[in-house]
C-alpha cells in the first residue's frame, strides 16, 4: 500500500476518534458537573511502506490522550436541600466498592441510613475522609460556603470539598466520577472553592462550538478520503501504464 494512503488512513482514524468525544460532549451537555473534552494529536515516526524515494521515516499522526477543561459551569438554582455545587476549584470525594471518588455532581440525597449520598448510592465524604449522616427527625438541613452543616443549633457534620496540585491526575471512571491515577494527595479546597446549598453545576459544554468542531471534524474526514482516492487512482493508472510498456 501506498505511504499516502497509509499516512490517510492514520489521519482518518484520529478524526474518527475526535468525533466520538465530540459527540460525547453534546450528548452530555445537561449532564450536571460534566467536563469538556478534547483529543490531543502527536507524530509517530515509522518505516514508510515503500521504500522506493520518499522521507524515510515516515509521519503518522495519532491520539496522544484526552485533554479535560476543568472550568466552572453555570451555577443553577435548584432550591433542594441536598443539592450541592461547588464555586472555584474542587471536587467532591465520595467512597465507591472501588476506592474513593471525586466528583462535581452535587445531586445528593440520603439513605436508608440517613447517610449523605451520590444518586447512585455512594457515600459522600466528610472533610477527613468519613460518612455523613443526617437525622431528618432534627428539621432542615443548613449548609454554609465552607461545607459545614447543621440542623437547628446541632452541627451534623462537613461536606469535604478536595483539590489537586495537577487536575491532570484525574482521569474518568464512569457514573460522573473521576478516580485519581497518580501519586498525588487530594488537599484541603477550602481555599479556593466555596459551597452554594440549593444550586448545582451544570456542564461547561459550549454546544454552539461542539457543532461547529463536528462540521470541521466532518469535513477533514471527508477531504482526506478524497485525498486517498486520488492516490489510490494516480497508483492504478502508473500499474497500468508501467503493464503497456512491458
């Protein structure tokens, strides 16, 4: 096979990938918390098919991970008491049958047990890493910008909001969650992050941009498989002529 067409092949199959994250981010974008997301793209050199002339080695492009914008979205006022959003930097941490969590999602509830937990069912972390757990026979819940909370004159605990040094140590795991892949330690976010009871996060997603990503995305697909077909028929008629000559 032709280098060309080996080097298209290549291109055709990172936009491939790029447009299903861009998909990704429309179909979540009333997703609550939710991130956008972004393919990011390098070179990797490689022994060209043909070795006859040409650039030895040879340039494919491919994916080189997934960048996330970590920025705030639009704080919406709900009004539920459980409800939760985080303004600034920040997660919430919650504790999974797989380790702990964090999160941006602030659609809490309780329990059973009158513990302080995910829609899934997850406990929600106090500041030291421990369940919270509300008594609903002590009236309504009160939640002030550092986490603290209370019913009536009773202090019934502190919803833990975290930070990392790198956001980069974050990658997803399912269910709005994200599980921390290195060595670092979660910190105190109490610095830069302030709790709004009664409001939640909406995604950061900008649908206008998504679309417009979708049509280029589209378009570069389709300008590199004409590329290919043009090589692939400049490649034919060069057998062809090279067979009347013989």
């Amino acid at each position: 096979m032709d280098n060309a067409i080996y080097i298209g092949l290549s291109r055709q199959m990172l936009l491939r990938r790029e447009m299903d994250i861009i998909a990704n981010n429309i179909a979540n974008v009333d997703t609550t918390g939710f991130k956008v997301e972004s393919l990011l793209h390098k070179t990797t050199p490689a022994p060209p098919a043909m070795t006859q002339g040409g650039p030895r080695p040879i340039k494919f492009v491919s994916a080189d991970g997934v960048a996330r914008n970590f920025g705030q979205g639009a704080l919406t006022k709900t009004g539920g008491e459980l409800d939760m959003a985080i303004e600034g930097q920040g997660f919430f941490q919650v504790q999974t049958p797989n380790g702990p969590r964090f999160t941006r999602d602030g659609r809490f509830t309780t329990d059973t047990n009158g513990r302080l937990v995910t829609q899934a069912g997850y406990p929600v972390a106090d500041e030291s890493g421990g369940e919270i757990v509300i008594d609903p026979e002590k009236g309504q819940v009160s939640i002030g910008a550092d986490g603290s909370m209370s019913q009536g004159a009773e202090r019934v605990g502190k919803v833990g909001m975290f930070k990392f040094a790198n956001a980069g140590a974050l990658e997803k795991a399912g269910d709005n969650l994200y599980r921390n892949a290195s060595n670092l330690q979660p910190e105190p976010a109490a610095d830069v992050a302030k709790l709004r009871q009664g409001h939640l996060e909406g995604s950061n997603v900008k649908p206008v941009l998504e679309i417009t990503r979708m049509v280029e995305v589209s378009r570069a697909y389709e300008s590199t498989a004409r590329m290919m077909d043009s090589q692939g028929d400049l490649t034919r008629r060069a057998v062809d002529r090279l067979g009347k000559l013989q």
